[in-house]
C-alpha cells in the first residue's frame, strides 16, 4: 500500500549545545533531531543545539497543522513565523522552518532533504540552535522543525566589553566607554558631548564576533589612536533581536 506524505517549500526569515534539554522529545522526535545533526555532520556543519523554547513554538503549530489536518506555515488568525517564535522567548537574529505531513518521522526527513527549499534549512551554516515538535492525528505525523541563529542576551557592558576586545587585537588604544557614547549609539547622527570623534561607526548585528569591514579598514588606516565603544538598546519593534553598537574613532 502507498503511503501518503505532504510537506511545504520552506519559509525563510531573515532582517534565533546542549542535548541533555532534547531528553523529553518523543522517539519520532528525537529521530528528526539525530538525522538532522548527522547529516550537518556529514558535510562538515556544526550540530545544531536543541533549544526547549524553539521546540515551544515548534509544538504550537504543529497542533495547529493537526487540528487543520494540513501543512501551512500560517494559519488564518495565526501568527507569522517570526512573531512565533518570539512570543515562545526566544531571541534570534534568523529563524526558517520545515514543516510536513508523513506516516513517519524517517519519510519526514528523507523528504526534506530531497527537497531543495527544505534540504538548506537543514544544512544552513548561518543557524545554530534547532525545535523540533510531532503531533500526531489519524496516524499522520504533523512535524514541525524550527531553525534559528541565536542571539544571546548580552548586558551594555558585556557587548560594550565584546567590541572593545576585538578592536584591541587591532593595537587601538580603547578608552573606558563613556555616558556621550552610548547616546551615541542612539542618535541616527551627529555625537554627543563636547568632544567630536574623527569618525563615528553605528552598526547593528546580530552577532558581536565581527566588526564591520569598514571598520576593520579604518582602523588599520594609521590615522585615528583611540576608540570608545557605546552600546545602547533597540528601540524598534521588531521580533527580531540585535546589538546596537556605535565606535568612536580619535587621532
């Protein structure tokens, strides 16, 4: 006899490790997440860490998947992916998802991966963390895999701290961040305080391992001795999490 499957192409957002939390998924469930980071693995990717608050967001919709008795990556009256995922708490700076239909979780995966859309939201480099849910109806397994790149919740200091570390490795001097800097950072131009910087930088991301390659060149151009880094909080409304960093250049 046939067995019947559905899935949907993949929804795709842009501008979201530690198995032990993965101990409470179903044996279909953690299948998904074991083939997942397999074949990460095979291609030379990093495993994706089980996040629990993904996986809550994951389950919300596919009960709606099964109360419908359908695959969608929104429902009417259902919030977007982004605003699921949020409103579960998590913080990410990218978030996609799969979604199918299938008798199991094998013909799941294996469908997926033979789907172009599907297949690169698994083997996405940019992603870091995944949720994973199955509700099962009538015998049909209604799976649903979120994916994000996290963000994590960092204090003004921490990212002030973050910037300033990698701006140090360059042999710029950095001076201790000051109150005019983080105003700064929430000024869409100008500088505050008496002191003007030779050049000013504001740049949002989602992850503070980087400086900008703008950046990078002005500070090996020779002209500027000290930086001051200001870090402020994002102010728009967005489910979507960044940092919100300016660096002040000084001769």
């Amino acid at each position: 006899m046939a067995l019947a499957a559905l899935l949907l192409p993949a929804a795709h957002l842009l501008p979201a490790q530690s198995f032990e939390s993965s101990a409470n998924l179903t044996v279909a469930e953690q299948y998904l997440l074991a083939a997942a980071n397999q074949d990460r693995i095979n291609q030379g990717l990093q495993p994706l860490r089980f996040d629990p608050v993904l996986a809550e967001a994951s389950e919300v919709h596919a009960r709606e998947m099964a109360d419908h008795a359908e695959i969608s990556h929104q429902f009417d009256g259902e919030p977007e992916l982004a605003a699921r995922g949020a409103n579960a708490g998590a913080h990410f700076s990218l978030i996609t998802e799969n979604v199918a239909e299938a008798p199991t979780s094998v013909i799941i995966h294996n469908l997926w991966m033979h789907s172009p859309g599907h297949r690169a939201n698994l083997l996405d480099p940019n992603v870091d963390s995944i949720g994973i849910a199955i509700v099962t109806r009538n015998h049909q397994l209604y799976a649903v895999e979120d994916f994000a790149s996290t963000v994590q919740t960092l204090s003004l200091n921490q990212q002030e701290r973050t910037v300033a570390g990698i701006i140090a490795q360059s042999g710029m001097r950095v001076a201790e961040t000051t109150v005019e800097a983080r105003q700064t950072c929430t000024m869409s131009s100008g500088y505050a305080g008496s002191r003007q910087p030779w050049y000013i930088m504001r740049y949002t991301a989602g992850s503070l391992n980087e400086i900008p390659s703008q950046l990078r060149s002005k500070l090996a151009s020779g002209k500027y001795h000290q930086a001051v880094v200001g870090a402020c909080s994002v102010t728009r409304n967005s489910p979507f999490t960044a940092y919100n960093i300016a660096v002040l250049l000084y001769p």
